[in-house]
C-alpha cells in the first residue's frame, strides 16, 4: 500500500514514522522541505508538492493546521486531489471547520475520489507511539480499505458515522480539552498563590474526580515548567473558535469556549505562541 502523508508537523511526523517503520511505501510532502528530508533518510521518498505526493498513491492523508492550509494543500493549483487516482482515498486529519471538511468531501465525490474524515485525539506522544485514537466519518467500505493504515499509527478506531461526522466528534473532544486546560491554569495558579505545595496539589486534582488523563498530563508539565510543544498555544485558540462555531449552528451558544479562548490568545500576545498549551499558566505567575 502506498501511503502519502502531507504535513510534518508535530502529529504528521510522528504518523509518518509509524507508517515508513511498518512497512508501508511512503511519500512526504511538507512546505517546509528541510522537515521532510529527515524521512528520506528514513526510506520515504519526498515529494516536490502536495500533486506529486498525491500521484500513484492508494491513501493521502493530510494533517494540516487550519482550513486554509488544508484547502491550499488539496485543491490549490498543484495540490493533491487533481493528481488522484479515482480508487485512491483522500483522507483528512487535521482539526478543521465542518463546513470546509463537507466542501472538500464534495470536491472528494465530484472527482470520483473516495473521502474520509479521520482526526485523531492524542498528542505527540501518541503519535510518536502508533496510539493515536482516529475519528472517522465516511463510508463504512472506504474505512475498511484504509484500516491497515490507520491500524498501522493507533490502538483504537471509532467510525462515528457519514463524512463530517469524525470533524464533529473533534471539535466536540477539543473543546472540552481546551475549557479544561483553562480552569486547570487557574486551578493550579490558585494553589501556588495560597502557599500549597502545588506538586501535591496537583496530584490531589489527578487522582481525583476532576481527574483525566489530560488534567494529570498538562497538570504535571505546569508544575515543571515544561513546555516543549506538544500541542501548539495557538492551535489549541484556532480549536476552540471552530467548536464555536460548529456548536452555534446546531443552536448552543457556546459561551464557555469563548472564556476559555482567551487565556490562550493572551498566551500568543505574550510570546508563547510556539510553546506547548500547558505555558498559558505563566500569565498567573507574572
């Protein structure tokens, strides 16, 4: 099976080894070149842009930042729908509007391509791993032809419904993600201001009913102070506008996204737009 994946960001780099070390014919694109050479290396070819990547193979998955570099990348002039076979399948993981997911479904169907919408929920970790979670959204037939792929970067697949319907289940999982690293800053800046030993503090939250594998993980990186990105500051603003968004055109005001977004946005003014969604806590320690 050949596999492109376009997009080597964080997520996209860590699906693309777990591809190339199970065995799979891959091809990279990146807009960045000097990220893509690295996999060359590692046996992949690279390819010059996102049609190039595109031509020959059975699957393209894209992981990509936002609507625009997902659009740019798949229907701009050399991107990689135009250069699909029609048995091959497009295939989208990146955090996007439902709108723009359903447009380039459509565009997918008008070219005879087959389309999925397939965002993961885990970070880099996980990605690094192959234990990504997929969220998919498309036809049942489709799915099971890309399942090898998918199998290949994660230890769970929840086929959620017809096309948008893994796009929905993203937002719904980052906005929740979002509002709670939020309340978490404070909670953790509220017990370092009352003197608490916050580790300890922290722990107590992590083991109890507020407790989640996300509340433990970004607890434990506001503690120590580490932010290597593992989920950009800025993604995480971009995330919680498109729930918005998607939630007001289905009748919920969501007006605790809009509280949430803030400290992130604030975080990017302050200069910690390339660092991980866990530094947000440093506008309470100024």
């Amino acid at each position: 099976m050949k596999v492109a994946v376009l997009g080597l960001g964080i997520m996209g780099a860590g699906m693309a080894r777990q591809l190339i070390q199970k065995g799979f014919d891959v091809v990279v694109w990146n807009r960045d070149r000097a990220k893509a050479e690295p996999f060359g290396n590692l046996g992949a070819r690279v390819a010059t842009s996102p049609a190039d990547a595109a031509a020959g193979a059975d699957l393209v998955f894209a992981m990509l930042a936002d609507d625009d570099a997902s659009r740019s990348v798949w229907l701009a002039p050399g991107g990689a729908l135009a250069s699909m076979r029609s048995d091959a399948i497009a295939i989208e993981s990146g955090t996007l509007t439902l709108d723009w997911v359903r447009e380039l479904a459509a565009a997918a169907q008008a070219r005879g391509v087959g389309f999925l919408d397939a965002p993961v929920t885990g970070s880099k970790a996980q990605a690094e791993s192959g234990s990504l979670t997929f969220l998919v959204g498309g036809p049942a037939e489709l799915l099971e032809r890309a399942r090898p792929a998918l199998a290949a970067m994660s230890t769970h697949i929840a086929h959620l419904g017809p096309a948008g319907s893994g796009a929905t289940m993203k937002l719904i999982n980052n906005f929740l993600c979002g509002v709670q690293v939020a309340s978490l800053a404070e909670a953790i800046g509220m017990a370092e201001r009352s003197g608490l030993d916050v580790r300890q503090a922290a722990a107590v939250l992590g083991a109890g009913s507020p407790g989640s594998p996300l509340v433990r993980n970004i607890g434990q990186r506001m503690v120590d102070r580490a932010y290597e990105p593992n989920f950009f500051v800025p993604l995480m603003a971009k995330d919680l506008a498109y729930a918005r968004r998607a939630f007001a055109a289905a009748g919920i005001e969501l007006r605790s996204a809009d509280v949430a977004r803030e400290p992130f946005l604030a975080a990017e003014r302050a200069g910690f737009g390339t660092r991980d969604i866990a530094s947000i806590i440093e506008l309470l320690r100024r």
